[in-house]
C-alpha cells in the first residue's frame, strides 16, 4: 500500500465517500501529487470521474488509514507513528507505551563486596584445623608427622579424582598414596637425602602400576604421576625436615604463622584497597595492592618469630624470610589457580565447608615449606 508523499499540508474540508461507491481512479491525496487510492473512494469534495468497477473487485474493504503532516522528512520518529482515524483526530499509537520511572522507589543500594565464601564456616574450620595442628606438634612430634601424611594422601586423592574428571587423565592414585606417605616419614627420619630416594622409587612405581593397563596415554598418566609426586608429597616433606631440629615444632609454627598471615594480609589490604590487578588472566581476584600487604603482614610477623620463637634468630633475618614466604606463597597460589583454570573447576574438593577441599588450603603451603626449611638452615644452621 502506498502512502502519501512529503509535502504541504492539505486544504480544509470534508472528506467522504464518493457516489460511485468503491472507486478506482485518481484522488487529491494527502501530498504533493494524485496517489492511487485503493478501497473506498474517500475524497475531498468533488471527485472527477473514473472508471468504476464492481465492488467485488476491490482489493481492500477498510478505508487507508490518514497519515498526518509534520514539518520535514526525518523530523521526530513518533511523529513517523501517528495516524488518523476516518472520522476522528490524529491519535498516537500507544499499545505498548513505555513504563515510566517511579520516582517513589529510592534508587538501589550500591551491593557490598562480598569474600565469596561462608565466612564462619570457614573460621570454623580454620580454628579447628589449627587446633589439632598445634596440638599434634607440641605433644608428640610423630602424630604431627602422620597428620602430614594423612593431609598428602587426600591431596593426591582430589588431585587426581579432578584430573580423571576433567581431562581424563588416570594417574596411579595407589602408588602415589603409599610413596607420598612414606616420602614424608622417609623425610623425617633420614632427612633430604631420604627424601630424594623415596621420590625416585615413588616415580619408579608409577611407571610399572600404569604398566598394568593399555598402552594408550600411557606418558600423558605417567607424567601426571610424577607430576603429582613432586607437587603434593615432596614439597610437604620440607615441614618434616623442619620438625627434626631442636627447636623443630617453632620452625614449623613460624612457617605456618607467617603463610596464614601472607595470605590473611593479602586477602584484608586487597578487599579494602585492591585496584590494580596482580595476574588478571590467572586469578582476577588478586591485586598488587594486596601483594603489598601479604609482603607487609609477613615481614612484621617473621621478625617477631626470628627473634623471639627461633633459636639464635635474629630479626632482620625475620625480615627476609617474611618477604620469601610471601612471594612464594602467592606464586603458589596462582599455579594452583592455573591448575583449576585448566581443570574448568573452582575448588579441588568440598572436603572443607568455606575452604574447599585440602589442596585449596595446600596451595600456598606446599611450595612456602622448602623456602622456609632453606632459609632457616641458612640462617641458623639445622640442628
């Protein structure tokens, strides 16, 4: 259907049927030029004469629709809308209008930053786990060393549980369990040097145990195995190695106060202060601000324990290890994050209500041990 042209606005008058009844001819329409008018003859005044055919015939059997004047082609798109009824003014067009504000409803409260997780839940579980820890390594240092071992066995439990869900990867979980508990126990009685063989005959065995299966993907399982020896077990072993010294159960609090304070000064400098991204790609929640903070929290803390909990420390030595201890923690933080980036998953476990699972609390820990074990045999000798 054609509309009318752009042009001047039409003259007064009436508009009404013709007498021919349904016409088909030239009408003055509502623009600059004759339009064809299909339908009802409506006209203004006298309409000249055309050709007239039966009723039947017509196309249409509403009347076109008027559409109204406006200053200029392009003006107002509400304006391009509106359209006139046969016998009635210009009307607009309001099926749908747009809802209108309400300006009774005050405006949203900005949200707050939220940790993302259950905090006491997971204060809870903290101020457990530190108990049994604390209780283990003041009383009996053998208990200590198993509850080392037993956290090893479940990290490579999750480990590898994730790495068969997610990628399909199988490494040999019973090799890797009973090689990593006795790497830790081989750490505490025959030190670095047990430490070294226990991981070379762990490797060992999970070369032979995949040998039980099909050959398919056999160095893909055999590297995540050895993999995850050294990632989970060997490290660990570090904090039994701390544990053989004279004054081993304050060696192993310094290392675990200044990791939890690391990660405690991160977590608080940057949710309140945190604006430039530290590694936005691997973990977008961290910031340098809250770098700046574990580096600031931990170096406070390690010239305390120096001075006051190790033997022949001293504090500026604390200094040192405090900044180690949170450059170390913080890269390991990020490789655990890397890992579960590449898994598609956001925790390794549900083991920990508010924590995750025992690798989300290892992350930091596991490679911060032999930094600290390092620097304290540097510092003060091993004995």
């Amino acid at each position: 259907m054609n509309d009318s042209s752009w042009g001047a606005p039409p003259q007064a008058g009436y508009w009404g049927p013709t007498d021919q009844g349904h016409g088909h001819g030239p009408a003055q329409g509502h623009g600059q030029g004759p339009v064809q008018g299909q339908g009802h003859g409506y006209v203004r005044g006298a309409v000249p004469a055309g050709p007239a055919y039966d009723a039947r015939e017509a196309p249409h059997t509403r009347p076109m629709p008027i559409v109204p004047e406006v200053a200029a082609h392009g003006g107002n798109q509400d304006d391009d809308r509106r359209a006139a009824s046969p016998s009635g003014p210009p009307v607009r067009n309001e099926t749908n209008p747009e809802p209108m504000p309400d300006a009774s409803q005050p405006a949203p409260k900005p949200q707050k930053k939220s940790a993302g997780r259950d905090l006491s839940a997971a204060i809870g579980v903290g101020v457990g786990l530190g108990a049994v820890i604390v209780a283990s390594l003041f009383i009996v240092k053998a208990v200590f060393v198993g509850v080392v071992a037993v956290a090893v066995v479940v990290g490579l439990w999750e480990l590898t549980k994730r790495l068969d869900e997610r990628k399909g990867i199988r490494a040999p979980l019973v090799p890797l369990a009973l090689g990593g508990a006795a790497m830790v126990v081989a750490g505490y009685v025959r030190g670095a040097e047990g430490a070294w063989v226990a991981m070379a005959l762990t490797a060992l065995a999970v070369l032979v145990w995949r040998m039980t299966e099909p050959p398919e993907n056999y160095l893909r399982d055999v590297t995540a195995g050895v993999f995850a020896a050294f990632y989970v077990p060997f490290l660990a072993t570090s904090v039994a190695m701390m544990l053989t010294a004279d004054d081993g159960p304050q060696r192993v609090l310094t290392f675990l106060l200044l990791t939890v304070v690391s990660d405690t000064g991160a977590y608080a400098v940057g949710w309140r202060f945190g604006r430039t991204k530290l590694a936005p790609r691997i973990s977008p929640g961290k910031t340098r601000e809250g770098l700046a903070g574990a580096v600031s929290f931990a170096m406070v803390v390690g010239a305390l324990c120096m001075q006051f909990l190790i033997d022949d420390g001293v504090w500026w030595q604390g200094l040192v290890l405090g900044l180690a201890v949170a450059v170390s923690a913080t890269l390991g933080d990020l490789g655990e994050s890397m890992i579960k980036r590449d898994l598609g998953i956001k925790d390794m476990g549900t083991l920990l209500p508010g924590h995750g699972g025992i690798m989300d609390r290892l992350d930091s820990l596991l490679p911060t041990a032999p930094v600290v074990w390092l620097l304290l045999v540097l510092f003060v000798g091993s004995g």
